[in-house]
C-alpha cells in the first residue's frame, strides 16, 4: 500500500463565521453560498446572529431547486416563469438542466422554462391564485476554471456578499466575489495529486486506487421520482470520471477510451463526523475474494426488489441446465455462463456488462427459465462479476446511488472493449458467441434513475450529457453492413410486444416530458412509444446486438421488479421476432 494524500481541511463555514463575528460586521448583512446542507447552513446563521449580523446561507449546488424547496412562498401558487441564464462559458442548456427536476416537483403548477440573459442569475415569476404575483432572483454562483483536461468549465462556486452596517443603505457592498471553498480545495489537491504521481508507463498502473473523502452535507429527497439532492454521490461520480480522464491523458489515449486499463478506482464518499473534509488517496492491493456460498434465498425471481446476490445467479444458472462454460475475472470471480440447444435459431443473452445496472441480472434470468424448453441460447448472467461484487461493496453505504465506480473491471476498463489478452471477463461473451453460433446478442444495461452530475467539473457529465437525467426505458439495435432490413423488423417487432406491458409507456411518457423540457431537445426516434437509436455498426461481435436501457442505477421494491420486467420482456420480445425473422 502507497499512501499518496493524507489530509484534513478547515472548514468554511466555520471560517466565515469566525471571520464574519469580528466586531466590524456587527449590524452588518451577509449572503453565502457554499456546499453545505440546510441544518448546517442554519447554524451557521444563528451563530452570526448572536454576533449581531444578519446572515444567509445558500446552497451553491442547484440554488434554484434549493430556493423552491427552502425559501419560495408555494401555498397556492399557480403559474411559475425561470428565466435561466445563458452564459457564454456553458451549453445553452446547462441551467435548465441544473433546474431539474422542478417541474416534476411542481406537479400541479404551470412552469415555463425559457432562456434569459448571460447575468448568472435565474429571474423567476411567480403567480398565486389569489392574484399575488411575486418576482425573485436567485443567483448562480459559478466561476469559470480550467480543468484537468485543459477545458474551460463554468462550475459551481462559493461566493460571499457582505455589507457593513454604515453602507448597506446605500447598495455598496464591501465584498461580492467568488470564495473558493473547502470542498473545491479538496477536490483540486485530489486532482494535484494524482497528476503529478509517478505513475510509470505500463497499464495497469496499480490494483485498486482508494479515495476516501469524509465531508459535511446529507441526502435531501425532493419527493419526485428518485430524486435525491447529494453531494456525496456527486464528488463519488466527480472523482471516478475524473481520475478516468487523467487516466485517459496519461497513457495517451483520447478522452472517454473504454479500453484504458489504469486499475480499479475505488472513491469512497462518506458524511463527516466532526464537520470536516478529511481525504485520502491510497493505491492498495485487491481485496480478498470470498468464495461464494450456496445460495439459501428462496424468494421467486419475479418478486426480488433488489440486486440479487451473485451466488442466487450461480444458482439460477445451475437450475437451467445446458452446457456450462465460465471464465475468470481479474480479481479470479467466476463469470458462469451455460448454453442450451434447440432446433431454434440461437441468440445469445447477457447482463451486467457494466455492473451497476443490475435489473438486466434479474431480468436475463427470468427469460432464460421462459425460454429453456424451447429455445436455443448461451446465457451469461453477469459478464462483470468484480465490478458486480464492489456495487455490492458501495450500495452499504449508499444503497440509492448510481456507483459508476462499479460499472467497469477491475482492469478499469470496459470488458467489452477490451483491447488485448488476457481477456479475463470477455472471454465468456466469446465462448457464448462461438459455441452457439448466434447472430443475435440480447445485451441488456440501465442507466441512471435520477440526476447524474460533476459539480467541480462544469456540472454536466463530460461526455455523457445525453444520459444526466433519465428519460424513460428505450433500446439500441447496432447491425453489420446487410443487416439493416432485418434490424429494422427486428425493432418493430421489439417495442411493439413491450409497449404492450402495463404501464410501460405511461412511465416513459412521463420521465420523457421532463426530460425534453429540462433537456431542451428530443434526442431519439420514437418507435410504438419506445425511444429508439438504430445504427450500423461494426463494434459488435454479432450481426445484431440489441441493448437495452432502463433507468435502474439504482432502484428498489416495486420499481425494480417493474425494471426487471420490463427487461424480461424485451428478451422474449426479441427472440420471437428474431425466430419470425429466421423462419419469414
């Protein structure tokens, strides 16, 4: 083990409070921004007001969802205007973005979002029922920085607005600027430091790279969705694709490289007890591998309201007989596959490529039992058993987050794309492909079920913006050069049986609607109420490779047996359109 950081970090707003509590301030007003949850955020006001200034602090990350949920008068209100600001340095969309999911959260109201002036300020109108009508501004604190990559980013920022108690009358201000805060300065010293590390040139660079960032805030549930208000799922999601990209730049590959192998990164993000940022950066052996058990849950796959544990699918696989067929991951897991054989064209089926997504996992094996008297198919049910086991591993602490840090190998890589032997992992999907001779592969995946963001890298996940916020289920049906007829009837065929399942298009309806207006565009082709993206494309093994997409990351009761379902359903779907296809 090789510790790279150890460091504990004042905080600021307990500086600010000492600063702010000098005897000059006394009478005086003061306005902060910082990354601070509400009950922190109070104190801190309180204490100033026993030192005789009149304080408020603000939420830095999404203040105009904060200011709806903390501030805004919503008894009666009818109608709501944002004018979000436009700014030079960001997307054109990246403010309605960050006000999601406000109309969600305002069922009952009419909200217009429309874009406004360049001024980091949302101008927001409010109309009551009772003929009221009120104008607020809420203020966006950013500053523009460059990052990691070179870009330039336009990212949340604490900020300070203070006046003393002889000059408030008359507008001026003695300070109104960015103040660079705890959290930011961790971040970068996370950054700094592993930039500058020794890292030599051979991938990979180490077996596990541990952040463990210990800071203040908690989890505010917006009671929309899944929506939840977390700082700690933010800077886990920041730092994973942080470090992917300097990753990426170090070896020399281009941003967003599937096939680098860096090693596994491992950002462990926690509540504080003491109110302080504590980091440590550490590369660290892997950890043990606990063999697996016999599995003693008895519960039937169409009721599980979880992920299921990885010796339940040892289990289920066993059950579907068929010709066994497994190969290792690089942490030395098993990746249990089995083939069964039919008079019937073969496909082959599989889930948890990127292994958070874990309704495929439920979803795969419900269709291989449907299916195991009468079709032919190579079943793999998890392709990534280490990034499944530390999904296991981060949903203790934080079971609602997405855990991207789980989604590829312990290589650090997509096993999809992996680029060289040892193939560990991929060559499961190999054995599956060769020993069937399929030219389908059903592959099914998720997606986040809420809000995905980078706060200290420009908000918007870099490379990922389409996928920030869900909209809805939908599939992608890649296929070789004179395939495109049969692909084209296979995605018929596909969304019209699954738009056919209980509620399926009213949930897509309704995350879709949300999404074009906060998203500001479409994105896809819809197909029978089902978001489609048809393509050729050569990456696959097979001819066709239909995949999946249903917003799992991650998700719970009612809502996952929904999710799992509905991934059942599209592998039969598509087995038997791709049979009517063989036989037509």
């Amino acid at each position: 083990m090789t510790t790279l950081l150890d460091r504990r970090f004042a905080r600021t707003l307990d500086s600010l409070v000492d600063e702010f509590s000098a005897a000059a301030w006394r009478g005086g007003t003061l306005d902060v921004w910082v990354f601070e949850d509400r009950t922190a955020r109070v104190a801190a006001e309180q204490r100033l007001a026993r030192a005789g200034v009149t304080a408020r602090f603000r939420s830095a990350y999404k203040p105009l969802v904060h200011a709806f949920v903390e501030d805004i008068d919503l008894t009666g209100i009818e109608r709501v205007t944002v004018r979000y600001p436009v700014h030079p340095a960001a997307t054109p969309k990246r403010f309605a973005l960050e006000a999601y999911p406000l109309i969600g959260m305002l069922a009952d109201v009419s909200v217009t979002l429309a874009p406004g002036g360049s001024a980091l300020m949302y101008e927001v109108a409010l109309s009551y029922r009772d003929g009221r009508t009120q104008r607020v501004d809420v203020f966006a604190p950013n500053v523009e920085r460059v990052d990691h990559t070179g870009a330039v980013n336009l990212t949340p920022t604490g900020w300070v607005r203070a006046a003393h108690a002889d000059n408030e009358s008359d507008g001026e201000s003695a300070q109104d600027a960015a103040r660079t805060t705890d959290l930011e300065t961790a971040f970068a010293a996370l950054i700094d430091t592993v930039r500058v590390h020794p890292w030599g040139t051979q991938e990979p660079y180490f077996e596990r790279l541990c952040v463990r960032l210990d800071m203040p805030g908690s989890e505010r549930d917006l009671h929309y969705g899944d929506e939840v208000v977390s700082l700690f799922e933010a800077l886990h999601e920041d730092i994973y694709f942080s470090l992917l990209e300097i990753f990426q730049l170090h070896s020399g590959r281009p941003l967003g490289d599937r096939g680098l192998q860096p090693g596994q990164f491992a950002p462990d993000v926690r509540a504080s007890a003491d109110g302080t940022i504590h980091l440590r950066i550490a590369t660290e052996p892997f950890p043990a591998v606990t063999p697996p058990v016999p599995s003693s849950d008895a519960t039937p796959l169409a009721a599980a309201t979880r992920a299921l544990p990885i010796e339940r699918v040892a289990h289920e696989l066993d059950a579907l007989g068929g010709r066994p067929f497994d190969a290792r991951s690089r942490q030395g897991r098993t990746v249990w596959g089995t083939y069964l054989q039919s008079e019937q064209p073969a496909i082959v089926i599989s889930a948890a490529q990127h292994a958070n997504e874990s309704s495929g996992v439920v979803g795969v094996l419900r269709a291989a039992h449907a299916l195991r008297d009468r079709a032919h198919f190579a079943l793999i049910g998890v392709e990534n058993p280490d990034g499944y086991a530390m999904h296991r591993e981060l949903c203790a602490t934080h079971p609602r987050h997405m855990h991207h840090a789980a989604r590829y190998s312990a290589l650090g890589d997509d096993i999809a794309y992996r680029e060289r032997a040892p193939f560990y992992e991929r060559e499961a999907r190999q054995q599956a492909l060769a020993i069937s001779g399929a030219s389908l592969h059903i592959n099914l995946h998720g997606y986040p079920a809420h809000e995905w963001t980078r706060p200290m890298s420009g908000y918007l996940p870099r490379g990922f913006e389409l996928w920030t916020i869900p909209k809805g289920f939908f599939l992608i049906l890649r296929y070789h050069p004179g395939w495109g007829d049969r692909a084209r009837a296979l995605i018929e065929h596909v969304t019209q049986r699954v738009s056919q399942l209980p509620g399926l298009l009213a949930f897509n309806a309704r995350q879709i609607a949300l999404f074009r207006a906060h998203a500001l565009e479409d994105g896809f082709e819809m197909l029978n109420g089902i978001p489609i993206l048809v393509a050729e494309d050569t990456r696959e093994a097979a001819p066709l490779a239909l995949i999946s997409e249903f917003p799992d990351e991650t998700i719970y009761g009612d809502d996952f047996v929904f999710a799992h379902t509905v991934q059942m359903e599209t592998v039969l779907a598509a087995h038997e359109g791709y049979v009517r296809l063989s036989e037509a």
